[in-house]
C-alpha cells in the first residue's frame, strides 16, 4: 500500500525485478501514484492514438500468463498505462489471483517489456488487486482463444 493509502486494498509498488527496476525511474517519479481504474481494463478503455503508447502496447502483448495460452493485455491484466510526455510509462496491472504462481514472474517481465521498448525512458509498474480480475475483463479475441464465446 502506497504511503497515502490512495490504493485501497492495492499492493503498491510491488519491484518487477528487472531492467527497469527503481534506479531507472526519475527521483521524482518513484513516488508517483497510478489512479485506480473504476473497473475495468485498458484494453477495453479509449486509449490514446500515440505511437510510443502502441509499442508499448505491442512489447505487453508479448507476454504470456504461464497457465492461460493468452497475453497479459488482452487477458486484461494490464488495468492502465499512462504514457507521459516525458516517456515515463505508469503501468497498473493485476494477476488472475493474488496467489497466482505467476506472481514472481509476470510483472518482472511486464516492467522488463515496457521498459525496453523503443522511446520508454523510465517504467512505474504497480500491483493491485481491486477490481478483482474476472474472465470478463478479457479481450473478445481472448475469450474466442480460450472458448468462452
């Protein structure tokens, strides 16, 4: 929980244990806070038309929860990415379950991911729980590919 407490029931600045660790990430960044979404996940979210915010998008479709043969983003892990002007990405994701035994693993690869994309200069990943994930904050295609639909 972060110092504020403006992440209820969230797990703060969990480390991904990568690249893009703390001493990537500008003094004045660290800090920072992801808002919260209301419900839902970024993929089903307007998301902005820019360039740097795509490729972000494509490095997080690279990943792949162990367990379910669907990427990150579309099985709607991701809850928010807040591109800024700076190039300073804020990522705020989920895990299926709090005890997900990916939970060593995704988000390490999550932050690694954005933060060797192409024009990223700096990754805050954050950790929450709340909402908690459901099948339906996947993707149609996501819920297609795993026979939901």
């Amino acid at each position: 929980m972060s110092p504020s407490g403006a992440m209820p029931g969230g797990m703060g600045g969990m480390p991904g244990g990568g690249g893009g660790g703390a001493a990537d990430i500008p003094e004045e960044k660290e800090q920072s806070e992801i808002e919260l979404p209301e419900t839902i996940p970024d993929h089903v979210q307007d998301t902005p038309d820019d360039d740097l915010y795509q490729r972000v998008v494509e490095s997080l479709r690279e990943i792949y929860d162990p367990e379910i043969p669907v990427n990150i983003y579309d099985l709607g892990l991701i809850y928010h990415l807040d591109v800024g002007e700076d190039s300073h990405v804020d990522v705020l994701m989920t895990l299926t379950a709090p005890n997900c035994p990916a939970a060593g693993v995704l988000p390490g690869q999550a932050e690694d991911a954005v933060s060797e994309t192409e024009g990223v200069e700096s990754v805050n990943l954050e950790m929450t729980f709340e909402p908690p994930f459901a099948p339906q904050m996947m993707s149609e295609e996501a819920r297609l590919e795993l026979g939901f639909m």
